[in-house]
C-alpha cells in the first residue's frame, strides 16, 4: 500500500528517515507538518516532502508526528482530511477508518448534525416541506429509538395514535414521527445503536429503509441523521447542521468536509468552517411553531431546551424544559394547570405530558420548530439539482 506520511522538525531527519523505510507501506510523500528544533537545512527524509494529502495517489496516511507539533485537536484535523478523501489515518496506536457510504439511485439529501439537538430535524422537516411544494417527497429518519424493521408514517399520526403507540411499549416521540406529524410527508422510521467517532453506527437497518423508499420511486428522497451519527448512504446534498464550534471537536471536521452546506443554530466559529472548505454557510434561529391555533388560550408549553415562547399566540402559564428529564417533569407537571399543553414531539412527550394532559382533560398541541433562515431555501434549491 502506498502511504503519505506526516512528520515534524522535533524529530532529528535520520530517526525518521530510518522509521520511514521501516514501514510496511511504499511512502510516496511526506509533510512536514511543523517544528524547527532540529531541523538545520537542507534534511533528507528518504521519500519527496509535498504539499497535501492529495498531492500524491495513496492509499492510507500515516502519522509519524507526536506532540507538541500535533496534538490531539490538530491530529483530529489531518484525520478529518484523510478520512473525507476515503483514506484510513494511522498512527502508533490508532486507526480510523474512513466511512462507507452505500449508492443510492434517486435524488438525495441527508441532514446530519455534530450531535443531540442542535436542530437536525427541524432543519430536516424544513426541507422535506420545502421540496414537497412541487415534489413527491419520502423522509428516511433514523433514530436510538426507531423500529425493529423499517416502518412507513404514511400520513401525520394523532395524538391518540402516538398514546396508543407509547402504550404498546414503543418509543411514541421517534423522530420519523415527529418529520410524518409534522413535515407531513411519508416518513420511515428506522433505528441505530452506537455511534464512532466519525458517525459511523455500530448496527442500523437505514440500507433497508433506504430500499423500501426507492420502491416507492418519489422524485427526492431526505435521509435524516440521528445525533451525531451520519446515515450511511452515498448522497447529492449533505447538510450540517451545527450549535456550536463544528471543527475543533473530535472529528466534526469531518462532518464539514463532506458536506454541502452548514446551517449554525446557534455561535459557531464561521472562520474556522471556511479555513476548511468554502461551502455556503447559513445562520438559522429556531422558533417554535404550534401545529394549531392557540387562540389566547392558557398555556403550558414543554420543550427539551431553551425555546423563547414570547412570540406565542397564547397566555403562556408554564414553560418546562425538562422532556429529556422524566423526574424533573413529572415534578413540573405537579404544579401545571393549563387548557393546553404544547410539546415538543421529543423525549416523553407522549408518554409522560400527552398522558398527563388526557388525564386532566387538557388540549394536546404539538409544537414544530420553525426554521428561520432566508438564505437557506435559495442555498438548498441552487443546489439539489431536482427538477421541479
């Protein structure tokens, strides 16, 4: 196997010429990735120095650095680079190997985010509405709490099927329920356990997900992610969608190299992003929507984070931002009187604040986050190439 490998100035040149030849690769390159203590001029390492990871045909990059010139931040870098041009990084005593991506032969948009609830699939139901204008449009969406098998949301589920769902032992607030209910377009569900580092899953059935929405033959498929972790289909348009800073953790630099477009929900360090890759990048606020008029009527509204409810049509009563916490709602839920309880499709919407509600004889709305963002529709249809 060919190797391109990263070497440092805080290495004296014979030591690593003598460790390159000792590899069990053909080294074609080598980059000089920092440090001058010992380097005097004019080193000889055996193999060319370049420029690039891509500036040589190889096959895996090698990592003969060490600390200070890369420490763990800088070596997530180079990782995230070899990974996004399908080489395997390696070093003393680690290996990443570069994601696999399955063809898929429709037109596609995913929408991966850095991690939980930074927007995802609110940004995935905003383009799956978006496209549904025109088009004929099926949701992929997998999920730590999918279905055993592919399952299809044909049209938006009611609150009455969602309780009656949580009651049979099944995770009532998936996500593809939230995309059918809302987005309301045919949605599969679909599940995935684990996650590495570059968002690959250590098992999922969105192949067989991704199987049953070709057979339907719409005109754009929209595979959504789930956390961190990137469904593992070979895509036209890839979205990040990113809180915070989107390169310096782990390996989200990866994340930015293979997508199409960043959307940041929140602060994120732009520059860093465009240091990287000159990809659009589009800044969204998050609002929540109710899914029907609320008409002045007494409030509670529960969400999974800090979602501002001043703009609510509503006498807003409550506001509890604990569906991810079972205890702390149901202590919430204790002192709550209200006509109506808006909730957020997430976490124990269902089976703790719909079955509350019910209880007591309260309305259930639920509430969408709107996805405000000019720029993005008119970066995302310039970019889908889908015919209308």
């Amino acid at each position: 196997m060919r190797a391109v490998a990263l070497i440092d100035g805080e290495h004296y040149a014979p030591v690593v010429r003598e460790a390159l030849a000792a590899l069990p690769y053909d080294v074609v390159g080598a980059i000089l990735v920092g440090g001058t203590e010992k380097i005097r001029g004019g080193e000889e390492y055996g193999v060319p120095l370049v420029q690039s990871l891509d500036a040589v045909e190889a096959d895996v990059v090698f990592d003969l650095s060490d600390e200070p010139v890369l420490g763990p931040r800088r070596r997530f870098l180079w990782a995230s680079r070899a990974l996004a041009l399908g080489l395997p990084y390696v070093g003393a005593d680690f290996r990443f190997e570069p994601p696999a991506y399955e063809s898929f032969p429709l037109p596609s948009v995913a929408v991966i985010g850095t991690g939980k609830r930074v927007g995802k699939t609110a940004v995935t139901g905003h383009v799956a509405r978006l496209l549904a204008r025109d088009r004929d449009v099926v949701v992929v969406s997998m999920g730590r709490g999918g279905p055993r098998d592919p399952e299809i949301a044909e049209t938006p589920p009611t609150i009455e099927e969602l309780v009656a769902l949580a009651r049979s032992g099944r995770h009532a607030a998936s996500d593809y329920l939230e995309t059918a209910a809302l987005a309301r377009v045919p949605t599969i569900g679909c599940r995935r356990a684990g996650g590495g580092l570059a968002g690959v899953t250590v098992s999922s059935n969105v192949r067989e997900g991704a199987l049953l929405a070709a057979a339907r033959h719409p005109d754009v498929v929209v595979f959504d992610g789930s956390g961190a972790a990137i469904p593992p289909i070979e895509v036209d348009l890839r979205i990040l969608v990113t809180r915070g800073d989107a390169v310096h953790e782990g390996l989200d630099a990866y994340r930015v190299l293979v997508s199409d477009l960043v959307v940041f929900t929140g602060d994120g360090d732009e520059d860093a992003v465009r240091e990287l890759t000159d990809v659009p990048i589009v800044r969204a606020e998050l609002r929540l929507e109710p899914a029907e008029p609320l008409a002045g009527r007494r409030v509670a509204v529960f969400t999974t984070g800090p979602a501002p409810t001043e703009h609510l049509d509503a006498e807003v009563v409550a506001v509890s931002r604990n569906l991810a916490n079972r205890r702390a709602l149901r202590e919430d839920l204790q002192t709550i009187e209200a006509e109506v309880y808006l909730v957020e499709l997430k976490a124990a919407a269902i089976d703790v604040v719909a079955e509350a509600a019910l209880a007591r004889g309260a309305h259930v709305v639920l509430a969408d986050n709107e996805v405000v963002a000019p720029e993005l529709d008119e970066a995302l249809l310039g970019r889908i190439g889908v015919p209308a």
